[in-house]
C-alpha cells in the first residue's frame, strides 16, 4: 500500500517527516508521496509528487490510501470529498509518541500529531487534525474537517461542530459549544459558547461575524 499526503507545503512536508519515521520502524507502506494539484514540481524533496489525477491513474484504490495535510478546514473538506467520490480510502495517522486514552474513537483520515493528549470518550471524526501539543479533555465530540493548532486547549465536556479551526495556543473552558465554521483565534481564551461560523478572538474572547468568501489565511 502507498501512503498519498495530499498537500505539499508546510503541513504537509512536516508530515513527511512524521511518516518516514514511524515507516522506517513499522514497515506499514511500500512508498509515500506527496499528492498535490498547485505545486507544478514532479519531485520535492526527494519525495515523488503527483496530481490527484495523476496519482488515480497510476493507483487503483487498493494500492494508495490518502491523508489530508492542509491547515484550513474549508479545504480540508473539498479534498475529502474529492477523495471519496473516486472511491478511494483516507487513514489515520496517530503518532506513538501521543497519548490515547481509553473510550477513544477516531475517525478516518485524522492525524494525531506527536505529544498530543486525548482524554477517556474522546469522539473525533473523519478528517479532523490535531497538531503538536495540543490537549483534548474527557467527553468531547469534534465533528469533521476540524484543525486543532499546537498547545491548544479544550476542557472536558465541550462540543465542537465541523470545519472548526482552533488556533495555536487557544483554550476553551468545560462545556463549551462552538458552532461549525467556527474560528478561535490564536491565544484566544473561549469562556462561554462560540456561534457558528463567527471568529472569538482575545482574552476573554469577544465573538465577531465571519467574513463570508475570505479564506483563513487570505
């Protein structure tokens, strides 16, 4: 089985790094490339890059399995579909060096980053990324498409919707909703609930509406 990283920039080459390593001790995949539809290069790093349709011919859907490395959940998202509706499988990657609690359900095509704590009846869906250092209480769903930043924080019992971005560093308070398309700022400090698609930002965290048509990044 070939290991396909969609997405070749920054997430994605860390990733890279994260998947030749544990390969190198598990032996899981007979190869792992980058798949990416902008970057125009052939080979990065030393990895081999194909386009999506690129890598659909030359792989049947029982010869590759697909993560998706992007940091935005809006994209995420149409990757994900993207994927499925040719038919083709996404996995999980969770790192050995992040701490998995008991009652822990993790959907596909997640990645669970190194130092990373999951508390006891965790849910977590398809699709969702949890970087370095961040930690997850007990008793919390995360819907799909989510990116979870480094040394974020979310409390026991809280409730995150899908395409849910949470910066790096940000915390959230014990049961706390946050509605999808949600957007926690970095640093931000969330103490009560977060309407759907609108941005908390600061210390105690104020809600604002969302920008429609801008991007996380842009």
């Amino acid at each position: 089985m070939v290991f396909g990283i969609y997405g070749a920039g920054g997430s994605g080459r860390s990733f890279m790094n994260l998947a030749l390593r544990y390969n190198k001790e598990a032996h899981e995949w007979e190869d792992i490339v980058y798949v990416d539809d902008v970057i125009g290069v052939s080979e990065w790093e030393g990895r081999k890059v194909y386009t999506f349709e690129e890598a659909t011919k030359i792989y049947s859907v029982h010869e590759i399995q697909f993560i998706i490395s992007q940091g935005e959940p809006a994209t995420r998202e149409k990757i994900y579909h993207k994927i499925r509706s040719e038919g083709y499988e996404l996995c999980s990657y969770i790192d050995k060096r992040a701490v998995i609690c008991d009652g822990v359900v993790i959907g596909k095509g997640c990645m669970i980053a190194p130092n990373v704590y999951i508390d006891a009846n965790v849910k977590i869906e398809d699709n969702t990324m949890v970087y370095v250092g961040a930690v997850i209480g007990h008793d919390i769903n995360i819907g799909k498409h989510c990116v979870i930043s480094a040394n974020s924080f979310i409390a026991g019992y809280s409730i995150l919707g899908e395409k849910i971005y949470v910066g790096p560093g940000a915390m959230v308070r014990d049961r706390i909703n946050i509605g999808e398309e949600a957007v926690l700022a970095m640093g931000a400090a969330i103490y009560k609930d977060v309407p759907a698609k609108s941005v908390a930002i600061g210390n105690p965290a104020r809600n604002s509406k969302k920008q429609e048509g801008k991007g996380l990044f842009g």
